[in-house]
C-alpha cells in the first residue's frame, strides 16, 4: 500500500536498456531480439510492472478493444468462431469484448451502445435475424469501424464476412439429388435471417435444374439448435407424405433431426438422407457421421478480425467483403460411401 508505480523507466533501468526498447517490447513489435525481449519481461516480473492500458490509449486515441457480438455461444458454430477471432485480435494486441444479442434487435442495441461506451475501436457483428438497416445506422453515423459476420443486413453498407451460402445449399441439394431424393425439405434456422434466405434458395435452385420446387410445407424455419431441429423433424417425419432427403440449416439442426429420426426408428442414410452446414467439430462425430457444408467457422474468424484491423487502420478506404467457397463434405448420413462419392466426382 502506498507504493508508487513501477515506470517504464524503472524497468528501463533494471533491464539495462532504453526506455523505447521497453516501449517496443510492450507493443510485440519484432524489431526486438528474443534475448532482450525476455531480459525486459523478466525486469517486469521482477519489478511487478503492470502496463497502464488506460493512459496508453489516451495517447494513442485507441483503446486495442474490438467488440464481437454474436447470437448465441452455446451453439459451437459461434464458439469455434470466436476462437478464430480472439486468435487473430491477438496477435495484434487487441483484446474482445464479447456480447451476446440471443437474436433480441433490442439487446443488440444495449451492447452496441455499451461496447461504445468502453471506446472498442471497431465491431464485428452477427446481426439479430430480424436487424433491419436502421438498426445499424448510428455506427455508420459515428463512422464505427464495423464488420457483419455471418449474416448480412439488407441496405446497411457495412462490409460482410462469411460464405456462398447459396452455393453451399445447392451443393449440398445436388448431392442429395444425385442419390435419387424425390421429396426433399429444408429444416431450420430463423425465418427473416440473411443465411436462411440465401440456403433456401440454394436448395430452391437445385431443384429447379430438375425442374422441381420446395414445397411450402418441406421448408420449415426453427430456432438454430438442437432442441429447434429435433420438434420440427418430429412433426415433419410423422406425416403422410415424408421427406427421403433433408436438407437442414446448420449442423446442429441437424443434429436434432438425427435424434428425432433415431427415436422414430428412422434410419438416416437409408430412409432420410440427411445434410448439414457449418462442419463444426462434432459433425464427425456423429451416428452416422453427418455429410456438411464446410465453412469453417474458425477460419472465418479469423478472416473477419484481419479484415476489421485493416478498417479500423484505413476507416475512410472501400468497404471490402470478404465471401468464401463453401466445400461439400461427404460422410455416411446422406448414405454415401468413398467409392460412391469418388463416381459422382468422376
């Protein structure tokens, strides 16, 4: 109590070097040899320094804060996807500040306002399903640095970072389509979101080439989870007329669709073929291993926390989104095996 703050210059001092080089070794910056560097750590330990990020941000104008809001961290596909993002921000020295919206456009507002507040020098945003542009406009009014991952909003300039969602869907329905699907559903996700506009209408698209149509009553929207998956299948497969072939919105969709057809004594892969999207970890694991749409959520992370690092560095540049190729990838619940994957390649 009452002792005086250890400076820069004390450990400056105690290290034997130069107050900028202690400066440098704070920043990470590489022009420091490892040998200093870790003689300069060490003086810190010692002296019990304890970098004043407070006072560092009032000089530099920045407070190496970025806010990531997402729907849900429950759900593994966000899990995995903050882990891509903490990762990247990272290395850069920028620490998260993370929200959940649990898809309330009100809720999404209070964190908005919050993360401001605190000074975060950008956001990357999955919108709530139902974010309408006017939502968003007070960041671009306070020319925010600010990303939407995932899910895009109609009309709101912001740059967007995520996959081919339609690509992916009818990559995915083609598949299904090559295996001989006569009635095909799409299952799961909420019903005004960006990504389960663009994955219906993938689906859409695949059976149009067979100048086929998804039925109104095949294209459920639910909750993007398990327990939303499992109900809809459920309701969905104890009908007259059920579907040979599913289509679902993530993978944890569909990982309540394969409970729901194992508690009807429905075998996946031979009397409803199954599909997911996202592959999150878990998805090869699964009984049967469940065939996705890889887009790698981790990466994508990452992806979209380099990208908001160059526009909080250059706010006034374009706004650059950042799309992939989503990549089909085949395991046993849509009842394939390698040698009849190889044939469809071919």
């Amino acid at each position: 109590m009452g002792k005086t703050r250890v400076t820069l210059a004390d450990v400056a001092a105690d290290a034997k070097v130069s107050r900028a080089t202690v400066s440098l070794v704070l920043r990470e910056s590489p022009l420091v040899a490892h040998s200093t560097r870790a003689k300069v750590r060490a003086s810190m330990d010692r002296l019990g320094y304890v970098y004043h990020r407070g006072a560092a941000s009032l000089r530099s104008r920045r407070s190496h804060t970025v806010g990531l809001l997402v729907t849900d961290m429950s759900n593994p596909f966000f899990a995995e996807l903050t882990v891509g993002v903490e990762a990247a921000l990272s290395e850069a020295g920028i620490v998260v500040l993370l929200g959940h919206n649990y898809e309330s456009t009100a809720k999404q507002g209070d964190l908005i306002r919050v993360m401001q507040e605190y000074g975060a020098d950008g956001l990357l945003i999955t919108p709530a399903h139902e974010t309408q542009a006017s939502d968003l406009q007070p960041l671009v009014s306070a020319r925010v640095p600010h990303l939407l991952v995932v899910r895009y909003v109609d009309g709101h300039p912001a740059p967007y970072v995520g996959a081919d969602n339609v690509m992916g869907a009818r990559a995915a329905t083609e598949h299904l389509l090559w295996h001989g699907a006569r009635r095909v559903a799409f299952l799961g996700g909420p019903e005004h979101s960006s990504a389960r506009r663009d994955r219906r209408r993938g689906v859409e698209e695949a059976l149009a080439a067979r100048r086929r149509k998804l039925a109104d009553a095949r294209s459920v929207p639910t909750p993007a989870t398990r327990q939303g998956g499992y109900d809809a299948a459920l309701a969905m497969l104890r009908g007259k007329d059920r579907p040979d072939a599913i289509v679902c919105y993530s993978d944890v969709v569909a990982f309540g669709v394969i409970l729901a057809c194992d508690e009807l004594g429905i075998r996946v892969g031979e009397e409803v073929r199954v599909t997911g999207f996202d592959d999150i970890a878990e998805s090869a694991l699964q009984h049967p291993a469940l065939t996705t749409v890889a887009i790698r959520p981790r990466l994508l992370g990452e992806r979209a926390a380099r990208l908001l690092i160059q526009r909080i560095e250059r706010p006034d540049g374009p706004p650059v989104s950042d799309v992939s190729v989503p990549e089909l990838v085949v395991r046993s619940s849509c009842g394939c095996h390698p040698d009849e994957h190889e044939e469809e390649a071919r």
